[in-house]
C-alpha cells in the first residue's frame, strides 16, 4: 500500500524558464528530481505545467487548444512598477489561464495585488550553490554580479562609493552577463568558482532599487561576505527588517563608501555583522531559497489545487 502511496506521488513535470547564467529554472529542475519527480518535455503527457517565465504566450496557446490536461502554474518574477510601459493588460489577460499563479517575494505579490489584483502564492527562486568555506582562494575584496549594466541596479553608485575609497580597481572583480566597465570583468563563470569569490571578497555590491528577490544579496551572505544595500532597496523590510545597519545605508556614494570603510577598519564588527548575516539567513531564508525547498513549495501549491 505505502509503494502504491509513493508511486502515485511521483508526477511527471514540464518547466519553462530561462536557461542562462543568472536563470533559476535548471535549480528548480534539479529540486523536483531531488523529490523523486520526473522531467518531461511533453505539455501533453505532464501532470503539471510550471513556468518561470517572464510571459506565458507558448503555454497558453497549449491551454487554449486543449493540449495541456495537468495544472498549470505561472510564476510572476516580477511586474516592474518602475516601468510605466509595462503592459499589465497583457499580463491579467494571461494569468486566467493559470490554476494558480505565484510570485517570488511578498513584495511582487503586494504589488500584483494592488496594481493587478492578481491573488498569488509567495515562493521564492532559488540561490546558486553557494555555502561558506572559509578558504580565500582570490585576491579580491569586492564584486558585482548579474545584470550589473541595469539602470536599475545602479552600480555606479558602488563604483563612485569605491572611488571616495580610493579603492583600486584592481580589487574588484564583476561576473555575469554585462560589464560596467570597472575593474576585472570574467563573464559568466561555473558554480564552484562563483562559490569561491563568494567566499573570497568582503563585499557583494548590490546598490539596486527596484529589486523583487536579489539572489546575489542572499548568495554573499551564504558564502560568508558582506552585501552592501541602500535603505530604498524593495525588499529590505521583507527580508532585512530586523537588521538596523543597513537602514544606514543611504543611496548616495558617499553613504554607501562610510558603511564600507567602517565595516573595512573594524574587524570584528565585520566579523560579527558576518555572523548576524549568516544566522539571520539561515533561521528565515535558507530552505525557503534552495532548489528543494522552492521545488517543495511548487508541489505543495499543486497538491492545494
């Protein structure tokens, strides 16, 4: 009886999702295999259809000609308020073909609410396999990483902060997609070297505004360095309310380079925010962001359905 249990929980699944440095979709597919689930390529054979997705046009063609016959899950990344262009017709005109949409923060959710009245359930993406090692393998004390050329992320306001430091370029190193032009840039780079510079620098620098999860924010902590927010970031009452120090933080160069140069002369204040970080992560984040927690919370959302 319990093999029979076990077997009917097993589901075949189909994901969409960007396939490229910086996308979540192959963790969260790793994560459902880890739960003993199996990938398909098929809509028509799958007993759910997730996407993570910034829009669902191929899917919901799929739906619209009767091809799909499992649950489909439509995860909303984000809705960019920033944006005034953006087309949140299109977006409600999409999500009716959902049996049930989620979001990547409460932040997003609050938003899609208000401005969509879209009802959605709160799962996170997951974070890259980063842990703390301890082992300083490069000579770095800062990086940038992601979609560093965003007006939105507004890296210049690190690298100006970095230049009242009188830092030398030299120090820092941005991986990704997009070089701004400073210091050492390597592109995309594998997940054990990600995991090593993570562990190697003091500082992640991730001034952005309008983010709706910041992965590279929770990647640092969990790699054991400092990431450096502004006090207007989204997300920070959501995910760093009870963390005073970075309520200091104002978006301007020189606020951001006095909360680098204190945490740079005091060691063991920067020893013990580390560790605030870290436990701070760890009791509230750090299942909620991995690839098998998030792929959890995806079943858990289909078994309601």
């Amino acid at each position: 009886m319990n093999k029979l249990y076990l077997l009917y929980l097993i589901m075949l699944i189909n994901t969409h999702g960007a396939r490229f440095f910086g996308g979540q979709i192959d963790s969260i597919d790793k994560g459902f295999l880890a739960l003993g689930h199996q990938l398909t390529d098929d809509m028509e054979k799958a007993d759910l259809v997730y996407c993570n997705n910034a829009w669902y046009d191929t899917v919901i063609e799929a739906k619209q000609k009767g091809k799909i016959k499992g649950k489909v899950i439509l995860n909303i990344l984000d809705a960019a308020k920033h944006i005034t262009s953006f087309p949140m017709k299109k977006l409600k005109e999409q999500v009716v073909f959902a049996d049930a949409i989620t979001t990547i923060s409460q932040t997003v959710a609050d938003d899609l609410l208000i401005r969509g009245n879209i009802e959605s359930h709160v799962i996170y993406n997951p974070i890259k396999p980063v842990s703390y090692t301890g082992i300083v393998k490069y000579n770095y004390k800062y990086m940038f990483a992601g979609r560093v050329c965003d007006p939105e992320k507004r890296s210049i306001l690190a690298i100006n902060a970095l230049s009242l430091l009188d830092a030398d370029p030299a120090d820092s190193i941005t991986v990704g997609s997009e070089s701004h032009g400073y210091g050492h840039y390597v592109g995309p780079v594998a997940d054990e070297v990600i995991n090593d510079l993570y562990n190697s620098v003091k500082f992640v620098l991730v001034p952005t505004r309008n983010a709706f999860l910041g992965l590279p924010i929770f990647e640092a902590i969990s790699g054991g360095s400092v990431p450096v927010i502004t006090n207007d970031i989204d997300i920070r009452q959501e995910f760093f309310g009870p963390i005073e120090e970075y309520a200091k933080v104002d978006p301007t160069p020189e606020s951001i380079a006095s909360f680098i140069a204190y945490f740079s002369r005091n060691h063991e204040a920067y020893y013990n925010f580390k560790m605030k970080l870290q436990k701070h992560f760890k009791e509230n984040f750090e299942e909620k962001l991995s690839p098998v927690g998030v792929a959890k919370r995806i079943i858990d959302v289909y078994n309601f359905l």
